[in-house]
C-alpha cells in the first residue's frame, strides 16, 4: 500500500522484523479465510512432516507434487523471484481449503481468531540437535547464499540456540490458546507412538470425511521411510529452486529422544532450565518436561 507522498506506511512492529525468513509485509496484508489452515510449529518440531500429513489428508494420497512447499507454502518466508504483493497474489489463487506452514509466534499470525491453527510440538533438545544438522546438513550454495556458518562445535551451537531462544519464544506464545476451539496441538511423540490416531484427531477437528483407502494412503506417504525414500520433494524452497540440503539429510532421523546421543547432560539442563524459567507450569507437563 502507498500513502498519497508516494511513501510506504510504517508497519506495526508485530508484524517482526524484515529477515531472510520472514517478510512481515505479507503478515500484514495476508488476507485470512475461515477455511485456511495453518501450521505452526517451532523449528525442527516436524513441520514438514506436518505439512505432509495435512496435505495427503487433504488430497486422498498425492504423490504428484514436486516440492511440498508449492502445494503448503511457508506464510512469511520471502521468495527471491517474488515481491511480497505477487506472494499474496500466488496464495490469493490458492483453492480451499489452503494450507500454510508458518513459524510466526501467536502475536505474528494473522487471523488467529479466524482459522484453523494446528500445533506440532518436540521436546526443545531433540528440536536443538536436529537444527544442529539442519545446519551440518546445508550444500556449500545454501550456505553462501544464507551466510550461516558452520557451528564451531556442538557446545556453541547450543549456545547460539539458547539464544536465539526461537523454541522459548513460540511455545510461550501458543500456550494461552491451547484449548481454544480452532487450535488443535498435537505432540511429535505421540504422532510417532500413534499416528493414525492423529490423523483421526486432525480430520476430526477439520471435519473432513476421508474413506478408510484414503486415510491408508496418507498413512503411508506420510511414513518415514516414505518420506526418506522422497527427499527431493521436501528439501527445496519450492519446486523452481535447487535443493538446499544434501541429498538425503532432510528427513534425518526422526527419532524421539536422539539428543541423547549427542547432548552432555549439562547441556540438557541448560536447555531445560531455560524451559522451566519461561513456561507455565501446566505447559511443561503437558510436554512432558
Ligand atoms: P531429525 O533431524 O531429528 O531427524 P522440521 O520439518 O520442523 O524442520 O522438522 C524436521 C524433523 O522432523 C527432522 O528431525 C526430520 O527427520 C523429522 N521428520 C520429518 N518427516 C518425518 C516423519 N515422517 N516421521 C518422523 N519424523 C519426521
């Protein structure tokens, strides 16, 4: 939008700040619908996993998509051969149900009293480990083009973490909307222990119908192993764009409990103390921490 001088409005400051992955212009102009549906999640937490599961709920078992994020596109990422009108313009044209992944905190989402918001949370060392290989993980091109260095070592890549404080700052955010009736959250764990369980919570809460083919079939596109077999499809900003990780390392490990191999316990207390300093109480049982 212009202002009659031809100059651009100031933003209200909830919108964030201008960052390689968050364009705070679409958050503000994005235009909500009641039928859209969003992901929100904490890095690492299984968003793309959850993008997955929703769009083969959504579809009856689609395996046709080049890159996952053409057909459930990450809300406030920027895209370099966009503008952020044009963004708007592509999500505008999107048919319903739309889905989005967003890692924006409650105070960022737009619409939040108007859509369906579905939550995937994972335990804050798991999520601290598998951004650690996210980082080990990127081609040489990902790198430069983003300027994220190597960690020097594990020890600092929890410091950064820490500070960075991204998993602190989401899961205190979404804590107040916990039982609000268009948040649904679901635990990574219990989606490992019992997806389809899950699945039936999710198609539940969206009220969509789904045969008992189409359900098996987005059990098993939405497998690990299935996951794993097709990298390519979740390893790229969308379907233009080269891979960003090297081939294979996307879908990792996807384990409950993997930090063990890798933490001191030292570093699980710094990181649990941090949770316990910021979350309430009934949060942090609920996360089992
Ligand atoms: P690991 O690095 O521990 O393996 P996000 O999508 O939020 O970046 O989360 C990535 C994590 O989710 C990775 O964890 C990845 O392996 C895991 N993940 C992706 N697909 C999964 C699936 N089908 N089942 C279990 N975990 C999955």
């Amino acid at each position: 939008m212009i202002t009659s001088h031809g100059e651009t409005p100031a933003l209200d400051p909830r919108w964030g700040e201008n960052t390689p992955t968050h364009d705070p212009q679409v958050l503000a102009h994005f235009e909500p619908r009641h039928s859209d549906i969003l992901i929100t999640t904490a890095p690492k937490s299984g968003t793309t996993w959850m993008q997955q599961i929703l769009h083969q709920l959504r579809s009856g078992g689609d395996t046709h998509f080049s890159s996952i994020n053409d057909v459930v596109p990450w809300l406030e990422k920027p895209n370099a051969h966009q503008t952020w009108q044009q963004r708007l313009q592509q999500f505008a044209e999107l048919p319903d149900p739309r889905i989005f992944k967003t890692h924006c905190t409650a105070e960022q989402t737009p619409g939040i009293d108007r859509v369906n918001i579905i939550l995937s949370s994972r335990d804050p060392r798991d999520c601290c480990v598998s951004m650690y290989h996210h980082i080990l993980n990127m081609t040489e091109a990902t790198r430069a083009q983003t300027g994220i260095p190597y960690p020097p070592s594990f020890d600092q890549h929890v410091e950064q973490w820490l500070a960075g404080g991204a998993w602190y700052r989401n899961i205190k955010s979404w804590w107040p909307y916990y039982d609000h009736t268009n948040v649904l959250w679901l635990r990574y764990q219990d989606m490992k222990r019992d997806l389809a369980t899950c699945m039936t919570q999710i198609t539940d809460f969206l009220k969509w119908q789904i045969t008992a083919e189409q359900k098996a079939r987005a059990l098993e596109y939405s497998s690990f192993e299935w996951m794993k077999q097709h990298d390519e499809k979740f390893s790229r900003q969308d379907s233009t764009d080269k891979p960003l990780f090297k081939p294979g390392q996307f879908i990792r490990k996807g384990e409950v409990g993997s930090h063990q191999q890798l933490m001191t316990a030292e570093q699980e207390e710094r990181i649990l103390n941090q949770a316990h300093q910021c979350l309430d109480k009934d949060c942090l049982r609920f996360l089992e921490l």
